[in-house]
C-alpha cells in the first residue's frame, strides 16, 4: 500500500560512466512513467557550446565562470530528448560534436559551471517526478533521491555501442581507438576535484554489459513500481 503521507513526486537518479548505457534507458524509463526525464551531461555540454562560441580560453575557469552566470539557459522535453537553449537560441544539435567532447571536460570542471547547473537542476527538481541522468546525481544534486543508480557496463561493450552510434552519423571509427577514449574520460570524470564520478552509498548498481536496452529499461521500471508500492 502506499503511504498517504508521502509526497507523490518521485525522484530517480542514474550516475555512471559514459557510453555505460544510462542515458537511452533514463530516457526510455521517463517516458514509460510519464515523467521528466533530466539529460545534465547536455546541460554542460551546451556551456562547452558557448565558452567556444565566444572564443573563450579552455584554460580560463573565471572566463568560463561569468559566462555561465550571465547565460540563461532552457530545457524543454522532445520525443528525440532534450532540446537546450541558451539565451533563447537552440543549440540541441550542437551538442554532440567531436570539439564540444573535447571542450566540456574542463568546462564541466569550473566549480562555477558546477554551482549554476546544480542550481537549475534542483529547480528543474522541484517540478515534479523525474529521471535524472548524469555523474553527481545521486551524490550531490538529489541526495534525498528515492532510488538512486550506478549504471557500469564492461569497457568492451560500452565501445562496441559507441561504434554504432558512431556508425549511424556515418564515422567509422576502431574498436581500439574508441575503447582508448572511454579510458580517457573514465580517468577524467573520477579523478577530477569537484563533483568527481563515483557511487552514492545507498546506489543499486546496474551492470548492463549483457543486457538488452529492454532489460535495463524493465529493470528500472519494476524497482520504481515496488518502491511506489511500498
Ligand atoms: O553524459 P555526457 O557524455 O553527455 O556528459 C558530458 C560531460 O559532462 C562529461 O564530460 C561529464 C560531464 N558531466 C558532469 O560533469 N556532471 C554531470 N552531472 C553530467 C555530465
């Protein structure tokens, strides 16, 4: 049964590596329960967007930091994902660019960037139900989440579904060469000072190296179900 005294507003948080899987099925798994779904990872990469845009230097965090302050920035819900804007300008398809993969990684690390998303992201919390995606939401963003995930898949696997998203824009790249890169930004991600990438204590961890996009889904759906349940 459920209890009457609980706020009806959920929050489910998905952490872990990239290419490990989280964002489709954080996706999928909002969709299916009709509530929002959170991309964070699109949210820094659309400031790493503008610090090139404005020819700011990658190597000047207080540069980067006024322009995150002064930037308004908007997400709206699509079929496709997230759609971003900054200052009322679309940027949604700019995002996933080989030279914003490269710019977001110090630009996610100026503590400033860090302080105005978190900031919109509790906003964007306050709403209603959500799946929030990233690498500190369950740890920073929504400590209080009421289920919370680390999503992990084997460095193989996340580099094989790398090379077919790569495949479907047309870029052939080598295994080798993709699992290099994920090696790269894993170091990246948990090493950095602020905000680094690791589990919350009280996360379930998800292994998706063997499963289907449909497994991670169900699996996720059935423990949001029983924790509404209880
Ligand atoms: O998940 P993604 O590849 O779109 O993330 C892009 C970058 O943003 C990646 O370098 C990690 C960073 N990021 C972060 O620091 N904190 C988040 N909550 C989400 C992403």
């Amino acid at each position: 049964m459920k209890n009457p005294e609980k706020s009806d507003k959920m929050v489910v948080t998905l952490d872990g590596p990239a290419a490990s899987g989280k964002s489709t099925t954080a996706r999928l798994v909002a969709k299916e329960m009709g509530w929002l779904y959170l991309d964070t990872g699109a949210m820094y990469r659309a400031m790493a967007v503008k610090v090139l845009d404005e020819g700011i230097p990658l190597d000047d965090p207080e540069a980067i930091g006024a322009m995150a302050r002064r930037t308004k920035m908007t997400l709206k819900a699509s079929d496709e994902g997230t759609r971003v804007f900054l200052d009322g300008v679309e940027v949604t398809h700019r995002i996933r660019t080989p030279e914003v993969d490269r710019a977001v990684g110090p630009v996610c690390e100026v503590p400033v960037v860090r302080e105005v998303l978190v900031a919109l992201q509790r906003e964007i919390g306050k709403k209603g139900s959500l799946v929030a995606e990233g690498r500190d939401m369950g740890t920073v963003v929504f400590p209080d989440a009421d289920l919370k995930f680390y999503v992990i898949a084997s460095i193989e696997a996340r580099a094989r579904r790398r090379r077919i998203d790569m495949e479907r824009q047309g870029i052939s790249v080598s295994l080798d060469e993709l699992i290099h890169e994920i090696e790269r930004r894993d170091r990246r991600d948990s090493e950095r000072t602020h905000s680094p990438l690791r589990p919350a204590g009280d996360a379930g961890l998800l292994d998706t190296s063997e499963m289907t996009l449909e497994q991670q889904v169900g699996t996720v759906v059935q423990k949001i179900h029983r924790k509404m349940a209880r």
